[in-house]
C-alpha cells in the first residue's frame, strides 16, 4: 500500500509540475488503462495534497502495526482500514464511470487495501464480537494522534506543492525553455493540415508562433492540451497559428496502432474534416464534451446528423484526406524498428520546427510561447537565459 501510494504521488507531481520538458506522465497502456486521467482529475490533490499521501499514511500505520503490535493499536488500524475499503471502492467506481480510465498504480493500491481490509476481517482482533465491537472500537488517543501527524504531514504537502507550482513559472519555465531551444530542427510534415485550431495570419509561416498538432479528437491528452491552447490563445491572441493534423489512435484508419486505442476515433476525425467551414465547431464541441464524445457511440452519430455531416463516414476524398495527414507521420525520425512511423501518440505538436512529445504544464508553454513571440519581435535575437550559461 505504502509503495504504490510513494509511486502515485510521484506519478502525479511527475504530470502536473514536471521539472523539465523532457519529464512528465506514464504508465498509458490504453485509452482506459492510463494514470493521466487520475492525476489530471480534480480530486488528484485537496488543498494542494496529492491524495496518494493518505494513502501511505495508511499503508504505514498497517506495517506499524506488525512491528509495534498491540490491542489499542490493531483495534484502531482496523477501524482505518473499514474506511480505506469505502474511500478505495468509492474512489474506483469515480475513476471507472466518471474518468473513464483507470490508473495502474492507483489500482495496485486499491487491491492491497482491499486485501489488508480482507486479513483484519477474517483474522483481525474482536472477530467473534459481532459487527460494531469488531470494526468500532478504536483507541481515542490513538486516533487523535494519527489525525494530527496526518494533518502536519498535508500542511507541509501543501508547502512542497505551491513551491512546485510557483517554479513552474520560474526557474522550471527558463529551464524548459533553454531545453525546447535545444532540441533537434525537425521539417514541417510535407502536407500541413488545412483545419487550423487558431488562425491568426493567411499565411501559416507568418505568425511567431506556428504549431502543427497531431491530435486525437478522442485523447485524453489532446483534452488536456486543447484546455491549454484555448487559454494560451487568449494570451497571444493575434500571434498564433495552430494547424490540426488528424491522428486518431485507431487502428481502422491508422496502422500506427495495433489495436483500437481510440474507438470511435476515426470517426469523429472524418465528421471534423468533413467540411472545413464546420471543422473548429465540430472539434470544440467534441472537447467540450469529451466523456459523452469518447463514450456514446449515440452521442458521435447525434452530433453528425445536427452537423449535417453522415456523409463523411463514407466519403472516399474526406477518409483520403485524413490519410494523408496521418501519413506525414512516417517522415519524422523513427525510435524504434517495431513501428513504421516517427509521430506514435498523441498529442505530438510541431512548434516552430521542434517536436515537442505529450503534454506540458501550461506555465511551461506560455514560456515558451513567450520566448518565441520576443525571439520574433526582436529579430531573431533570445532572452537572456535561452543564451547564457
């Protein structure tokens, strides 16, 4: 219980306040087996504590338990590990029918605690004195103790969490801006989309900031993304252009995956591409409502029919067109021989002619953006830290 608490709330400073644009999120084996839905969630942290702290404060006070046994003390765990199991369940059936998704580590823990919850029930002290002397005798003292070293132990969090947040915008931002001037020049793929997310100038070339997405109307991460553009254009409104390259995650359309990651996927992107003049409703309107878009087959076939674009699900030109753009991911350099295409996952962005892999915080971004708008407006020439030592 302790260990995956550890890894769930690495896993969730890991996501959210990254230190480097190399670092992030893992363990996404699928569109519902991924730890990103967990620690994006609202309830990922309270007041600024990774909820996994509870947890390993838990799972602590169990392998206490073994090493200073006694009466008051295995009373009081088992007592605990009654509520562990509620918040365990109640915490699985949010991330199953809420998130859609479920996280590995999150899980490793949920099945310790049931188990834990499972040994103080057939083994554990008072058994044989029925139902509330059993589960509801705990030691008073003990568990004022515990409440107050759990509630010392989340202040300090909430210190540690505010210090990764404010760095973000800080030292973290220069950090991750000196690493995107240092990544590999890469071309922009031979055909750039003709769907724009935000369409500042005629011309694509023309703006400060020029972004190719490969996206996924029906990623998790692409939602995660799309949140932070739709801020981030706000901020630099005028100075952005962003091209969406369709990339859905199913194999029906893209032979970059061997299964559907995505269902539904290609779909949606035909419905998007459809028609350009209907294309940024449709693809606002899928982010908008991204649970019902990524799980109701009803609601996709809904928004078809009130876009007037059935058509596009049999339509040879709109299905070669989003081929073609899924294409241009072979061009990019591939990582590994299993797979025939450089751009594997999404979101993958194409910012001035560097790659960026996945999501980054939105204090990361803005600096980068931020960079890129100075580098612009003065003639070629960066801000301090993108050239000094």
């Amino acid at each position: 219980m302790a260990v995956f608490s550890i890894m769930t709330i690495d896993h969730f400073y890991a996501a959210n306040f990254p230190e480097s644009i190399f670092e992030g999120s893992f363990c996404d084996i699928s569109a519902f087996f991924n730890c990103d839905a967990s620690a994006y969630a609202s309830i990922a942290a309270i007041a600024g504590v990774p909820i996994g702290y509870f947890g390993l404060f838990v799972g602590t006070l169990v392998a206490l338990g073994t090493v200073l046994p006694s009466a008051s003390f295995e009373r009081t765990n088992k007592t605990i590990s009654l509520l562990n199991a509620v918040g365990v369940v109640a915490l699985f059936l949010y991330a199953v029918f809420f998130l859609g998704s479920l996280c590995l580590l999150c899980t490793g823990f949920y099945v310790f605690s049931l188990i834990s919850f499972f040994l103080f029930w057939k083994f554990g002290i008072d058994g044989e004195k029925g139902y509330t002397a059993s589960w509801f005798r705990p030691s008073v003292k003990l568990l004022a103790t515990f409440a107050v070293l759990v509630l010392f132990g989340a202040y300090g969090f909430t210190f540690y969490t505010d210090a990764r947040r404010l760095a973000q915008s800080g030292g973290v931002a220069a950090r991750a801006v000196k690493e995107y001037y240092n990544l590999s020049a890469v071309e922009w793929p031979s055909f750039i989309s003709p769907f724009w997310a935000v369409k500042s100038t005629e011309s694509f070339e023309d703006a400060p900031i020029r972004i190719v997405e490969y996206g996924d109307l029906l990623c998790s991460d692409c939602l995660v993304l799309y949140r932070q553009l739709k801020e981030l254009k706000a901020d630099f409104e005028g100075k952005m252009n962003i091209a969406f390259q369709f990339f859905p995650l199913e194999a029906s359309c893209n032979d970059v995956v061997e299964k559907d990651l995505h269902p539904g996927a290609c779909d949606v992107s035909y419905m998007a591409a459809y028609d350009p003049d209907k294309f940024l409703a449709i693809h606002d309107e899928i982010f908008e409502n991204f649970r019902l878009a990524r799980r109701n087959e009803e609601w996709r076939a809904e928004l078809a029919r009130r876009y007037e674009v059935e058509a596009a699900l049999g339509d040879s030109a709109t299905i070669a067109l989003v081929d073609r753009m899924i294409q241009t991911g072979r061009e990019y350099e591939k990582t590994h021989e299993r797979y025939s295409h450089g751009i594997r996952s999404t979101p993958t962005m194409i910012v001035n002619n560097r790659m960026i892999i996945g999501t980054l915080p939105v204090e990361q971004l803005r600096a980068i953006f931020q960079a890129l708008v100075d580098e612009h407006e003065s003639g070629g020439r960066r801000f301090m830290e993108n050239w000094l030592e």
